[in-house]
C-alpha cells in the first residue's frame, strides 16, 4: 500500500526542519506493515529558502518529491497541484505547521478502513490562540455558507484529511478556476468520518492568513457553491419596488386630502442614500458572479511549475 501526504508550502523555511521528522516517524511506523509513502511538498511561490530545504530533502530521502511553481498562486492550486502528482491508494493534505498533528495519520488510517468511508477528515474543538474577533467571523461564515451553499462544511473544519483514491480522483474531475477545496470535498460527497481534536498552535514562523486573506476566501466559497446572494439581490430590488409603489400612493393620498405641504431635504437624502447604497450593494454581487465567470471563460493555468524534483535527480 502506497500513500501519499500533500504539503503545500509558503514561507515554510522555518517549520520545514521540525516537520520533516516528525512526518518520517510515522512512515518508519508505517514501514513495518509494509505500508509506504510519499511525500509530496507543494513550493508556492516562497521568497525564503523554502525551495532550498526541499531540494535538500529530495536529494537525502527518495520519499520525498516536490513541485515548484513560478510565482504564488495560492493554497488551492498547491492542493490541486499534489493531488494531481499523488500516486497513493490513500492520499492525505496537511499544513506543515504542525497544526496538523502527522501523528493522526495512523488512528486516520484505522478509521478509514474500519468504518469502510472514503475519507477522514478532521475539526478542531477548540480555537485556543486564535483572536476572538477571528474566531467569531469563522463560525458567522460556516453559518452562513451552511445556510445558502450546496455544500455542507463542518465548523472547524480543516484541510487536514485522508482521501480514498475514488474521491481523490473525484476531485480531480472538477477542473473550476476558483477553487474552495472546503466547498469541493464536501460538494463531491462520498462517506465522510470527522476526526475532532484539539487546536495546535504552529510549531514556528508566522500565519499567511490575514484577516482580509480569510475575508476574501470566504467570499469565494460563497459565490462559488450558491447563488443565494443574486436572489437575495433580486429580492432586496422587489422589496423596494413594492415600497416605492406604496409611496407613491401614500403621497397621491395625502396630496388629494391635505393638499401638498413643503417636506424637509433630510428625509429626502436620506431615502436617495438609503436606495443609492441598495444598488450598489446588488451591483457588488452581480459584479462577484461576473468576475467569477470571467476568470473561468479565460481558461488561464491554474497553476505554472517551475521545478520539480524529476528534473534535479
């Protein structure tokens, strides 16, 4: 039995040194039941000497291959880009920050086997050294996507899962510029066990996720797996439609009766504010779907590889 372990990487020089043992203890356990694997690192894009370390490993250790790219093309192109060089029966996605304990892989293993599903998949309990004001915004997001995607994504959720070789290929299949790896595990089904555990702070060096990062992909899974925000945009334009309409009639009225008295600006401003920012915020998410669509018809690369390890060797 083969399995393969995907690790993108960005600005990992750092953990790389920590991580790398840690990962080979649970291959040697794994050896004695003439289980092997592969360790396939995801270079995107890093400015440090990430690209160095990994050259360094792939010269000591046949295990261990790596993909290069260009320039940084994100997260989600690392994890398309190994899954599409994994060759394992089993293919598992971890960070290398140890937030993802490799010591799972095994109990993973005996899950998925035992429970006879397609994959494990993991969620932390806890956000323990995660800012409050983050975590709220974590949860607000799975509530909501929750309420409006096609697919359903645990609260906690990570990207920390072993797959089986049909759901791996699964994915694969859905070739979508924009990709939201949460959204494509979930949208493809299969059976699926949650393995929760506790947070794991990084072993070292910094997050790459800003807050304006996390915002931003979250919108991706949003716009990518529903298109609840149009009808909510289609519905917030009716509303007004009909409230203007009852305006009209209660001003027609009041004039008929009352004659027409002098009405202050404010409430004027007010009502061409208030209408003003409607619009825009409806023009906003046609604009979300119309850049979405253009970025897929323009059928660009997802990703551009610069080395790999075959070509060192």
């Amino acid at each position: 039995m083969l399995i393969s372990v995907i690790v993108p990487c960005y600005n990992e020089q750092q953990v790389l040194p920590l991580f790398y043992p840690a990962i080979c203890q649970v291959a040697d356990q794994w050896s004695k039941q003439d289980i092997q694997m592969e360790f396939v690192f995801v270079d995107d894009g890093s400015s440090d000497d990430t690209l160095l370390t990994l050259r360094q490993l792939a010269q000591q250790d046949s295990r261990v291959h790596y993909i290069s790219f260009s320039r940084n093309f994100g997260k989600e192109a690392a994890i398309l880009a190994g899954l599409k060089q994994a060759k394992g029966e089993y293919v598992a996605t971890m960070d290398a920050d140890l937030q993802d304990p490799p010591e799972l892989l095994p109990q993973m293993l005996e899950l998925i086997q035992q429970k006879q599903v397609d994959c494990v998949a993991t969620r932390r309990t806890t956000r323990k050294g995660e800012p409050p004001i983050r975590s709220f915004f974590a949860r607000l997001f799975y509530k909501i996507i929750n309420r409006l995607g096609d697919a359903q994504i645990v609260d906690g959720a990570r990207d920390y899962r072993l797959m089986s070789r049909r759901m791996v290929d699964a994915v694969l299949s859905l070739p979508e510029y924009n990709r939201f790896s949460k959204g494509i595990f979930g949208w493809v089904g299969f059976r699926t066990h949650w393995l929760e555990y506790t947070n794991v702070e990084r072993a070292a060096g910094e997050t790459k996720w800003s807050f304006w990062k996390l915002f931003v992909y979250s919108l991706e899974g949003i716009v990518g797996f529903s298109t609840a925000p149009l009808a909510l945009a289609s519905l917030m334009g009716l509303l007004f439609c009909v409230l203007a309409f009852c305006m009209i009639l209660f001003i027609i009225v009041r004039t008929l009766l009352f004659g027409d008295p002098t009405s202050g600006w404010p409430s004027l401003v007010c009502i061409i504010f208030l209408c003003s920012g409607v619009q825009l915020f409806c023009m906003g998410v046609l604009g979300q779907y119309l850049a979405k669509t253009y970025l897929e018809v323009k059928k660009r690369p997802i990703y551009i590889v610069q080395e790999t390890d075959e070509e060192s060797r």
